[in-house]
C-alpha cells in the first residue's frame, strides 16, 4: 500500500504539471492507522516530484482512540502539521450508536495531546441529527466542547448510509428515521453559539477563529485544482503532462486491491476520468464558492469565464431579485454571496441559480473578433 501511495502521488504530480503543493490532506476515513512512516514516504515523494514549501498545510484526520493518541508525536515527526479529530459527540450511548471504537473520555485525552503537539493547528468534527436526538443535550454538549477544543470547528448533520448498524436500526423500526426539523434546529443552534464564541462561519459547515481556517478546504471552496491519491479518491485537475488543456474530474478505483494492481501496473489507479465543459467548471464554481461566507467576487468569478460576469447572469434576475428581497442573498460590487441566513438554506437557492446560470450560458452571445489592423474589418461585441 506504501508502495503504490507513493507511486500514484508521483505519477499525479508529473500528469498534472503543478509547479508547487500548497497543502495535503491525509483523509477518507482512518489514516493515522496508516505508519508515520508511510505519511513521512508520500510527503517525501511530493518533495521529490514538485514545490512542497515548509509552510505547506499537512492535514492529518484522525480516531480519537487512547492507541492514536500515543502515535500523534510520530505523526509530526513525519512531517504532519495540522489535525481533524473525528469527535463526533460527548456521549458515550451516541457514540456507541455510531458505531464508534471510542468513548468520550479517550476522545478528550487525544484532543489534550493533540493541543499540546499542534496548537492552534487542531480542528474537530461534530456531529448532529442523530435518531432521537434533542436539540438542547445536544446544544450542552456543544458549549462542553467549546471548553476543550481548539479555534477549528466542523459541524456534520448525519447522513444515513447503508451497511451501517445504524441504517439496519431505523430500516427495521428500532430506531425512529432523524427528525430533519429538529436537526435545522441544531444546525442554526449551533452556528449561534459558535459566533458567539468569536468563531466565523466561514463555509456552511466549518468554523474557524484566530485565522485557523483550512486551506485545504478552502482550495476546494475556490474551485481550485486538487490531486486524489489513493482508493476512491476524488481528483479535478488539468493533466498537463499529457498535454491536456480542460480540467478533469477523476475517481480512482475503490477497491483496494484493485487500486494497488492497477498502480502497479500503469502507475496510477485512475478509474474514471471526466473532461469539464466550460458551464459544467461554472456550475461548480457556483455551488462550492456559494458555500462560503465571502461567496464569489467579480474578479474570481471573471477567472474562469471572462466573457460572462456574474452581472450578466444574475444582474437582471427576478429569482436573484426575490433572494435578495428575503434577505437570503447578495449581489453587489463585491460579488454574489448568500446572506447569515441563506447559509442555512443554500441548497434551495442554489437549484434556482444553476438554472438560472444554465438559462444565461444558453443564451450568451457568441464571442466576437475584433481586429484594429489597418484596412481590415472591426467588429464590436458584447
């Protein structure tokens, strides 16, 4: 598995043409089960294929287990600068219920170590939206680990996902189905209590203070390029190497054995690998930079199309209009933006101003050429 992380991020590297790394993120699950060892060899072959600058952000997600917390000095020995706790929640019966290998105590005892070896670099992820769960419990444990996390907060409502226990419990009636009011509740709750703890919301689910935002994350927010190494990771890059001029979404091959023989074999595991239309880029331009609480600027969105501004789209929409009569939006001399309260609602607005974008690229005039040699014809457009 060493091996071939390595081999695949070195393949990537070159496919890819990046001249510098400006942060990596070991995620997907349980990677701190992973060796010191096999992080130090891919950030060691990153070094070796390209710029990796000593101030580069080296994210590392981990378990909150008594075994992962002893191993958290290795891991920034290896070269890791930063860590996701995978928290979750401050009750054991919850905990349980996720079916998580932890309990609260141990949980609290790897966040001191990690404070202690990553300070102010430590985020943690929490969960809400739980079958039966109450919006103020929940609230309480909240303010609870307010009093012992660092300045990084994620908030994840649950999703149910097949093969868990938990999906079997509410498929077979033991457990009710999540109240999806009660966790509007606690989203909005929570998001309050985290401002009020000097904390910026700074995407829909990710809060941060002192400065201590993500930008790792926050390369994804800004519809940057990223690399996904490793089975089932997700990639969107140009392969410049290979010539290519459109950005590429790419799915590496699930299965890990799989993924290792095909690494092996022609170095990368690359199972799918997409071409991006210029509205598809768009498309995502809007719906990750909408996650944030800057939006997208004028000039952000200019770099992807020159040719149609986000005047042009949404300029004389009676959908933007009515958004922002409802104090749910922004479009103004800084850019679109969903107001404190559209955050919480994003997803409606945002299926009402894909089709508007949609609407706006079919209709978009055909690019003009203009020529100002002498004698020859000029043509204007807009």
């Amino acid at each position: 598995m060493q091996r071939c992380l390595v081999k695949e991020t070195t393949t990537l590297l070159k496919l890819s043409g990046v001249q510098r790394i400006d942060s990596v993120f070991f995620g997907g699950g349980t990677p701190s089960l992973a060796s010191p060892h096999t992080v130090a060899s891919v950030l060691e072959a990153i070094a070796g294929t390209t710029d990796l600058p000593a101030k580069a952000e080296i994210t590392l997600e981990a378990n909150p287990t008594s075994s992962q917390a002893s191993r958290l000095a290795a891991f920034r020995g290896a070269g890791v600068n930063r860590l996701s706790i995978g928290i979750q929640s401050l009750d054991n019966t919850e905990l349980q219920l996720l079916g998580r290998t932890h309990s609260v105590s141990e949980a609290l005892g790897t966040l001191e170590e990690a404070q202690r070896l990553f300070p102010g670099r430590t985020s943690v992820d929490f969960m809400f939206g739980l079958p039966a769960q109450q919006v103020e419990p929940w609230l309480r444990q909240l303010q609870e680990l307010l009093s012992f996390c660092d300045d990084h907060v994620s908030l994840y409502q649950l999703t149910l996902e097949r093969g868990t226990i938990l999906f079997a419990h509410v498929q077979q009636g033991t457990l009710p189905s999540p109240d999806p009011e009660v966790a509007a509740e606690m989203y909005q709750d929570g998001r309050e209590v985290l401002r009020e703890a000097g904390f910026r919301q700074y995407e829909v689910s990710n809060f941060a203070r002192n400065g201590a935002v993500s930008i790792h994350n926050w390369t994804y927010w800004q519809g940057g390029q990223y690399i996904g190494v490793g089975p089932g990771a997700h990639g969107r890059f140009v392969p410049q190497g290979d010539g290519g001029t459109l950005r590429e979404a790419r799915i590496q091959t699930l299965e890990p054995n799989n993924w290792m023989k095909e690494v092996s074999m022609f170095g990368h595991g690359t199972r799918k690998r997409v071409s991006l239309s210029e509205l598809e880029l768009l498309e995502e331009v809007l719906a990750l930079g909408l996650r944030t609480d800057i939006g997208i600027t004028h000039q952000h969105w200019l770099h992807f199309d020159p040719h149609l501004s986000l005047w042009d789209v949404f300029g004389e929409s009676e959908e933007v209009r009515e958004l922002q009569s409802q104090g749910l939006l922004l479009l103004d001399h800084n850019g679109l933006r969903c107001s404190w309260e559209g955050l919480a609602v994003l997803d409606t607005i945002l299926l009402r101003l894909l089709l508007q974008l949609q609407d706006a690229w079919k209709n978009k005039p055909p690019p003009t050429l203009k020529v100002t040699e002498s004698g020859a014809s000029s043509q204007r457009g807009g």
